[in-house]
C-alpha cells in the first residue's frame, strides 16, 4: 500500500509487505526520476519500475505496519534519505523549487573544491571582494592579505562567508563562469530542480533549488574528504591582519550554540538564511552504522531556530525508521531503480569506513569537528521580501 497525503498529522500506520527490500541501482537509462513502488501489482517475482512518489505534492512515505509516525514538520519542503543507498525514507513537496539561501554552497563547494589544493596561498585584490551583496555573511576576508585556499574554505563553511567565496569564484575564471559550472555539476548530479544565478546563494531573481537537489548535494559532497572535514568543523581560527581569530559553525545542531542542543553524531553539513528564502538546513548524521541526510526549507512556526528542531525530529524518525519503511524515491537521480529480493547490504553500500564520524560520535572528531553532538499541504509561504541578509 502507497501512503501520499497532505495532511501535517503523523501517518497511520499501514499494512505493508513484510518482507526487506533494498535499493538496486541499474546502469540502464532512465526515463524519468528514479523511484519505484514496491506494492506494485506486477505479479509474482516481477518487479515494475514506477516513477517515484516525490513527483507528487504533499508528504509521501511507504510505511510498514510497526513503522514510527512521522514528526509534526511545518517546513514548506523537506526530505530524509539514506545517505549511503540514497534511498528517500519519506518527503514533503521534495521537487518543490525554492530559495536555498547558503545551502546552495554545498554546491559551489563541489564545484570548485576539487580546483585547487589547500595549500595554495593567494593575496586578495579589492577587485575579487567587489560586488558582495548587502547584508551578506562574512567571514572577515581584506584586502592585501594573503590567505590558504583552506582558510577560505573554512570561511565558507563555518562562517558561510559571501567575502570568501567571491575570492574562490574569482580563483575559479569568474563569478559568470562559477555559475555555469554549478550549473553543469547540478545537471551531471541529476539536480534538475537548481537553477544557479548567484554562486554564495545570495537571492537572485530565478535562483531556486529543492529539498531533493540539496540532499543530492550534500550526499555527494560527503563523499569527499576535504567537504566532509570542512562541513564537520565546529570551531577553527581565520587569519586576520593582527593576528588569527576565532569562527565558529553557524550550524547550531553541530556546535550547540544558543542554546540548540548538538545532535549526536551530527557531521554538518550546511545551513542558510536570507529573508526570501528563510532558513534552510540540509545535514547528516552517524548513528548505528548508517548515515542519513536531510532536507529542511523554510518552515513555517516557530522562531529562526525552528529548522533544527525539525531537521533534529526528522533525524530521529530516520534512524527509528530504519527496515520500517520502504522508499519513495532515490537520490540517485536519473537512474530507474527496482525492488529485489533481499541481499546483504554490504554488496550494495559503501564501506562504513568511507562515511565520516564512523563508530562514535566522537569518530567524526577525526574529520575536524570540535564538539559533535549535534505531512502538510503546501502551507502558504512567506511573502517574498528583497533579501538582507545570507547565512
């Protein structure tokens, strides 16, 4: 039985197949988003590749009969996945295209962290600090001082520093030619819902992305070393003209900070905040062997703080949901995906060893984090002011 509802209430429980399917991915060309339904009348034995239900509007979840309830989440979007199968547990609106605030610098960083080592040494013009929009996060970049590409790089992720990518795009052949690039990455990803106008997430006229397309980004992004130490970093010091000073992640369910209390496990990744967009959060976290990711756009009660209660209550479901729940959809975008007979999850997954924070909380101390702990209708949205500022 297929669940799709736009109700905010918590899922009844429904009578599924008991028997565990995981994810197969095929080589075979899509076409269209993967996804299946595994109560599909194909038939004994047969499996019938279906589209995915994050097509559709409202919540979507495939829950067995002992599945938990899904939390109370008032975002306009948000998703949970797996991050090591990419397999969609349950979603809300995923493909709905928004404003991503700095989220969207996960996907700079995939751009152009490969580009240049970390020990590069660079010395700022003023020209590479021009046109910083008004109101934007710095990190505290100046002109005539010579940084590390790594210094920069931490003020994007800690700080989530405008001034610090703007000196990286510039690195990069240019702000116009970043943007292309982000472009053609979200594409290759199978992210067909981002459309890049301002590489910092700066609000653009256009520039949207969706809940899908930044868990597909901060899946990939975890996959690599450098982006999974710096997104995991609590605290670090930035070089300034008197000397270093401290920066600490803005990502309160990493670092505690206002009183938000850290997630267990939590490794980042990043979170964003403009008054178009309003606050958005996309992050991971260990537990238990398994890795997941979520999603979190704009939601809709409480204060600014809200997007990490409900990025911590959908962590929570994830990991209670675990062999509950069949999947709606695949971060694997672009690819048909297909229900089979149960196999052992090692032929499938990455080695738990290629996941940051492996065994403990305290293992993702070793990628740079100080201090780990870490459905609706479509509710009506903001109204949409000029931004004022990035987060």
């Amino acid at each position: 039985m297929t669940i799709g509802f736009a109700s905010r209430a918590a899922v009844s429980a429904c009578s599924l197949c008991a028997a565990g399917m995981l994810l197969l991915v095929s080589p075979a060309a899509a076409t269209g988003r993967a996804g299946t339904d595994p109560g599909s009348p194909g038939g004994s034995g047969t499996t019938v590749p279906q589209p995915a239900l994050l097509q559709h509007e409202g919540t979507q979840a495939r829950l067995h009969a002992d599945a938990p309830g899904l939390p109370e989440v008032s975002a306009l979007s948000w998703l949970v996945a797996d991050a090591g199968t990419g397999e969609v547990l349950a979603a809300h609106n995923a493909h709905e295209r928004l404003p991503p605030a700095s989220t969207l610098k996960t996907l700079f960083a995939l751009t152009v962290l490969p580009a240049f080592p970390g020990g590069v040494r660079h010395t700022v013009t003023a020209r590479e600090l021009s046109g910083i929009g008004p109101g934007s996060s710095l990190v505290g970049v100046t002109e005539g001082h010579t940084y590390q590409v790594s210094d920069l790089w931490r003020g994007v992720f800690l700080n989530s520093g405008n001034d610090a990518v703007h000196v990286l795009a510039s690195l990069n052949g240019g702000w116009e030619h970043t943007a292309r690039q982000m472009q053609a990455k979200a594409r290759a990803l199978g992210a067909v819902d981002t459309h890049v106008v301002s590489p910092d997430g700066y609000d653009a006229d256009g520039q949207v992305s969706s809940a899908y397309d930044l868990a597909v980004f901060g899946r990939a992004g975890l996959r690599n070393p450098d982006f999974a130490r710096y997104c995991s970093t609590a605290q670090a010091y930035f070089p300034g003209d008197g000397g270093s000073y401290g920066i600490a992640n803005t990502n309160r369910l990493l670092t505690g900070a206002d009183g938000v209390a850290p997630y267990p496990g939590l490794i980042g990744i990043k979170n964003g905040y403009t008054s178009n967009a309003g606050n958005t959060l996309v992050a991971a976290a260990h537990r238990d062997g398994r890795t997941l990711v979520v999603t979190v756009m704009n939601p809709q009660d409480g204060g600014g703080f809200t997007v990490y209660e409900e990025a911590r209550a959908l962590l929570d479901w994830g990991f209670a949901a675990g062999g509950h729940v069949d999947p709606v959809g695949s971060l694997d975008a672009l690819r048909p995906v297909t229900h089979g007979p149960a196999i052992v999850a090692s032929a499938v997954r990455p080695a738990e060893s290629d996941w940051p924070g492996t065994g403990t909380v305290a293992g993702a101390a070793g990628l740079g984090a100080a201090g780990l702990g870490a459905g609706a209708a479509l509710l009506g949205r903001r109204s949409r002011r000029r931004r004022t500022a990035a987060g």
